[in-house]
C-alpha cells in the first residue's frame, strides 16, 4: 500500500544494496533520513538531484542525518538496469541520455566518466516483472496510490480511469516497489524522513526546499 505526508514511512523494497552497508528505515530511528531517487539514465538526477544530495551530505554527515541514494526504473528499462547502476558506482561511467547532457554540459571526465563520486550508500530497487494478465485488484491497487480521490468521482469518470488503469498496466513492463509504495512522480525525488520514522516530504525535481526541510527536522525535540 502506499502511504501518506504523515503516516509511517515503510522500509525500502530493495533488490540489491550495491553500495555502502546495507540498511532501512526502520535501522535508522533517531536520525533524519533523507533518500535521494533518481534513474541511472535520468540526465537531470546528475545534474541537480545527485548533487545537492551530496552537498547535504557534506553539511550533515557529523549530524543525525542519514542520506541513501535508490536507483529505480519506471521508464527506459533496458537502461535503467542495476549493471548500469553497479558500472556506475565501481567505475564511474555514465550512459544513455545522462552521457549526453553531462558531455553537453562540460561534465565528463576522462571520456565518459561522472565529474564526482557518490559518497552515500545506494540500493537498486526492487524493480519485478508484471504478470500477463492484469488483475482487478492490481487495477484497484494502483488507483488507491496514484488517485486518493477516487471515491469522489462520478461512476462515468470511475469507469474511464479504470478502462485507463488497465490498458496502462497491460501495457507496463515492469513494476518498481519503492518508486510505487511512496508515491513518486518521477525523477529525481527527495523523500524526508523524521527521526520518529514519519513521513514528512516528498519533493519531485530540483525544488529547492530539501535542505531546509532537514534543517527543521533536525531541530526538533
């Protein structure tokens, strides 16, 4: 089930911890916890999401804060892989679409290398295969996290997201655990997690409010 700003933040669904001492949310109570999403041929998550999580990091690594990096893949699966991911880490190579912005951008080294390292743990997620056939309560599932409303709308406006719901999903390759529980909108995300193990923020692209977010929760009793 998906959750809600507020409620209990569930621990991450991982498929490998590729780098760092593997951990979850309910090992790091009393720290703040910050989880830094992105996709390994997601251009802007290395650009500014990657980036800024690092630069907290820095700031907050003597502190009680706790920053994890997840690779997903909700899109481009043949390059949002956890090879790609593990090439990343052990060698620093970049591909797909990142390649081409960060050689754009000046951002590459030694050919096709990221600038920086990662200095965080980071997990892939738990990214399945979906089933051929699509069931309702796979469809109803999918409603309860991305359409919270539902309950409001007309039967008309019900049955055409259903009719939707399905053809997405008989068309959807595969599933991405952690990237659907918490409710994310794309790449990069930052998820903020307070000491007591609360849901606080979700923040979608490079907003700006992360770091003062952490600041707030870090302060409180």
């Amino acid at each position: 089930m998906a959750i809600e700003i507020g409620s209990k933040a569930p621990n991450l669904q991982i498929s490998k911890w590729v780098q760092g001492t593997p951990t979850n949310i309910d090992q790091l109570a009393g720290n703040v916890v910050v989880i830094e999403v992105f996709q390994v041929n997601c251009p802007g998550c290395f650009l500014y999401g990657i980036p800024h999580a690092i630069s907290l990091y820095e700031k907050f690594k003597n502190k009680n804060v706790k920053i994890l990096g997840v690779a997903t893949a909700f899109e481009d699966y043949d390059k949002n892989t956890l090879q790609n991911l593990e090439l990343l880490l052990s060698d620093n190579q970049v591909i797909g679409e990142t390649f081409k912005a960060l050689k754009q951008h000046g951002k590459l080294v030694d050919g096709n290398k990221l600038y920086y390292k990662i200095p965080f743990p980071v997990a892939f997620d738990n990214v399945i295969k979906m089933p051929f056939d699509v069931s309702d309560k796979m469809i109803f599932d999918f409603i309860d996290i991305y359409f919270p409303d539902f309950s409001t709308f007309s039967d008309k406006d019900k049955a055409d997201l259903i009719d939707k719901v399905r053809n997405y999903l008989q068309n959807k390759e595969f599933s991405a655990s952690t990237f659907e529980t918490y409710r994310l909108r794309g790449t990069p995300s930052s998820v903020v997690i307070d000491k007591e193990g609360i849901l606080r923020y979700s923040f979608f692209g490079s907003e700006g409010y992360l770091e003062g977010a952490v600041n707030e929760l870090l302060n409180q009793r």
